[in-house]
C-alpha cells in the first residue's frame, strides 16, 4: 500500500498495476458517460435494459490474433482455426470506475441492470481472437446492441 500513500490521489495497490491505474484514474482518462449526453455517433446499448453504455469511437480495435493456435497452451475443445474478436475492448468509461477502483480485475456489470456485460483486467485478456489486450475492458457482443442514429433530430 506504499503506492497509495505516496499517490495520494491514486489508488494503486501493487507496483505491477502501478502505470495502467495511474495512467487510468489518476489522470481521469475515463471516457465520458454516454448516457449522460447525445451524439450522433454510433453507440452501444445494453441489450437487456437499453442503457447506452459506450460510444463507438471508444472501442480499442487490435489486430486479429491467430485464432485457436493462439489458445494452445488452454485446452479449448470447440475452437475452430477461424480468428474471431467476440468481444469489444474499449477503454473505460465513467459509470465503470466504482468497480475498476482497488481491484485488479473483476466484472462489468450493466450501471442500471446489473446484468453481466463483460469483465475487465488490469492486467489483460486474451481476445478470442488469440490476441493479448492490456489493460482489457470487455464486453461480449451478445450482451450489448450497437445503435446507429439516423435522424439526428430530436
Ligand atoms: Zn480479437
Ligand atoms: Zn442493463
């Protein structure tokens, strides 16, 4: 806990996690909460309660891994050779922070539902896609619905 005394402003437990939280909520990169403005960007919904969660140009694009050769330390009996993202990493957003403080990993739940979005992971994930995403905010893409706004009136 040394890190938290010197930085007082910071809520970093271990020197491991020390630069991604700093540079996460110390220097309050979180995006801004969608649900709070309008754009007309594309935006991504909660599936269940239509809760917009994140916009479009939050998500973090990688490059497609190598599929399930990348996986071959993991014993995964149903994965095909066909790379494939099926998540979306973004970065975080404000209505996460509550959960992202003081622990190193954990879930992503919906800030008005509750239902499971995705997880994140200070320390990263592998997409499965077989690519390594660090620090990961992950949301599957079968808990959330992209909107896109056509009539920009309101
Ligand atoms: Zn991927
Ligand atoms: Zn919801």
């Amino acid at each position: 806990d040394i890190y938290v005394s010197t930085h007082i402003s910071c809520v970093c437990m271990c020197v491991f996690v020390w630069a991604c939280i700093c540079a996460c909520v110390c220097r309050e990169i979180f995006a801004l909460d969608p649900d709070l403005s309008s754009s007309s960007e594309v935006s991504y919904r909660c599936r269940k309660c239509r809760r917009t969660l994140f916009r479009g140009s939050s998500i973090l694009s990688h490059p497609v891994g190598e599929g399930a050769s990348a996986f071959s330390h993991k014993k995964f009996s149903n994965l095909t050779g066909n790379a494939q993202c099926t998540s979306y990493f973004i970065e975080p957003v404000q209505w996460m922070k509550p959960s992202l403080l003081r622990v190193m990993h954990g879930q992503l739940l919906c800030p008005k539902c509750s239902s499971k979005l995705g997880s994140f992971s200070w320390c990263g994930y592998q997409c499965s896609c077989g690519r390594w995403v660090t620090p990961a905010f992950q949301l599957h893409h079968n808990r959330v619905d992209e909107i896109r706004q056509i009539k920009m009136q309101k």
